[in-house]
C-alpha cells in the first residue's frame, strides 16, 4: 500500500511565481479585488510575501478563493492531460538521431497499465515531479533525486537546450514547458488543498483522461478520488475511503450501462484481490452521478473543508 505522508505537501517550495508557473498564470489573470482578498493589500510585493507565509497565517477563504482563480484560470482549464503531453513530447524526441537522456526517462514512465504493480507505482508516483522539493529537503544526498525526478530532469534538459544547436529544440522546449506547467499546477493544487495531486503514468489505449487525488483525513482516514474518461464507455468515477489502517469502502459512478454490467461481473475477483493484500472491502456500491457528487461533498465538508479536482 502506499503511503502518502500529509506533511509533505506543506514542505513543497511551490508557492514563488518565478518557479510555479501555475501560480504566475493565476496572479497574471486575478483582479485588483481578487488580490485584495487573498492579501489584505493592493501592493504586489505585499501579495507575494503573504503568499510565502501562507501556511502560518493565510485562511480558508484566502485558499478557497486562489483554489478557485487556480481551477477557472481558462490556460489551466485547457491543458490536455499530463500524459497526452508526455507522449507527445516523448514523440518528438524519438525523431532526433542522437537521443537525449530524457527519452530515457520518459520511456521508464510510460510503461502499459497492464504492468502495473504496486512497488513500481509508488517509484513512479515518487519520481513524478510532483514531490521533488519535499524529497530533496528530506533528502541526504540530493544529487541522486536529479537522474531520476521527472520534473527535475525536465529543468535540466530545459537547460541544456536553451542554447544548443539541436534541429527540434524548440518544439521540444514547448512540449517541456507545458508539462512544467501541469505539474506546477498539481503541485499548487497539493499545497492549497492538503492532499496529493497525482497523475498515473501509464500508457493505456481505453482511457482519454484521467486524474487521482489522494487526501488525508480526520481520525486516519484517507479519501481517493479517480475519475477517468474512456473512449468507449464514456465517464467513470470512483472514490475510495480508507478506514482503520484495512478497512475500504469504495463508491462507483458510471452512466454506462454496459460498463456497470462489466464492472459488477469482477467484483468479486477485485475483493479476492484486495483480501489477498489484506484490505478488507467493506463496502463497494455503485451510485449515480448526484449522490456521489453528494457524498464526496459532505465528506469534504466535514474532513477537508473543500474539494479539489486534480
């Protein structure tokens, strides 16, 4: 099982507009008034230093409102999903005769989702980007995190091409620059939130997009919530709660009837499997859109104070 530890995300440098480019798209768009309320004041540099101190004194309304201004903000809005940009980037790089050590990594990520296990998906979801600064605040030897990261070797590869020669740099350095963005953007979400902003980097024919986000909750609970656009049975949601170190119940939405056939066809081989890792399935249902937008509401009320969507 992993284990995300909460703590983390407060550690993250991700609040300085010159290093999170989704905070600076958001402060670029926010009105006089909208800056006002985060900040108390009119002054940028007032506005950046509060923001730096947000974690000691910033308030649920300041949050929620760059929560908000973060999820409207119509850049962020229209991002294709972080692994459709992988690919593409992924795609260019293979057209280059001399292979840069990014490719490497990038073919390490997008392995098929029918490979999954869970000791590779915690090292990926470790060396996504999203943990880089936590992990190298933690770390004792931070050099190692460099060959491996994600985002770390995006910023460096970044740097390097700045000034080469190489015939593509600049479709490159667009692709690079986009995924720097999505995960600065999962990253703020992370922090604003107190949770964890996921992707999963996994090739998969079936899905268009999707997303995950895992948050800590009162009385060691954990909420996840996934929701995945598929080509051919449209829209799937689910949400998992975690109780009691074992205990899970899990929510599922669908509008797709042949998909929900599908689904309650293996829901006893998905309890066999969760018992034989000691998860004991408490409960697994299926509700409509409307009581699972409900539920996850109250939840969020009473546990988080709001919802974020990755």
């Amino acid at each position: 099982m992993i284990k995300l530890n909460n703590a983390s995300s407060k550690q993250l440098h991700v609040i300085l507009p010159n290093t999170n480019k989704a905070l600076a798209e958001v402060l670029k768009n926010a009105s006089p008034q909208e800056m006002q309320t985060l900040t108390q004041s009119k002054d940028l540099g007032s506005v950046l230093e509060a923001l730096l101190q947000r974690s000691v004194n910033s308030t649920a309304k300041q949050d929620k409102l760059l929560l908000d201004l973060l999820q409207n903000n119509p850049t962020l809005k229209n991002l294709t999903n972080i692994n459709s940009t992988l690919k593409e980037l992924l795609q260019t790089l293979q057209q280059n005769k001399n292979p840069l050590p990014l490719e490497k990594t990038l073919e390490g990520f997008l392995t098929d989702i029918k490979e999954i296990n869970p000791k590779e998906l915690k090292t990926k979801l470790q060396n996504s980007g999203i943990f880089l600064e936590a992990n190298i605040k933690n770390s004792q030897n931070p050099k190692e995190l460099f060959s491996s990261d994600l985002k770390a070797v995006l910023l460096q590869t970044h740097e390097a091409l700045t000034n080469s020669s190489q015939p593509n740099k600049h479709e490159i350095l667009k692709h690079i620059d986009k995924l720097l963005l999505q995960i600065d953007y999962s990253q703020l979400l992370s922090h604003l939130a107190n949770a964890s902003s996921l992707y999963l980097p996994y090739v998969w024919d079936e899905l268009e997009e999707g997303n995950i986000t895992v948050k800590n909750a009162k009385n060691n609970k954990f909420f996840c919530d996934i929701h995945l656009q598929l080509k051919n049975y449209g829209e799937l949601d689910l949400r998992l709660a975690l109780f009691q170190d074992n205990q899970l119940s899990i929510n599922i939405s669908t509008q797709n009837e042949t998909l929900k056939s599908l689904l309650q066809s293996n829901l006893q081989n998905l309890k066999k499997q969760l018992l034989h890792v000691n998860i004991l399935p408490k409960e697994i249902r299926f509700v409509n859109v409307q009581q699972n937008d409900y539920e996850k509401q109250i939840n969020d009320d009473l546990e988080m104070g709001f919802e974020v969507k990755a």
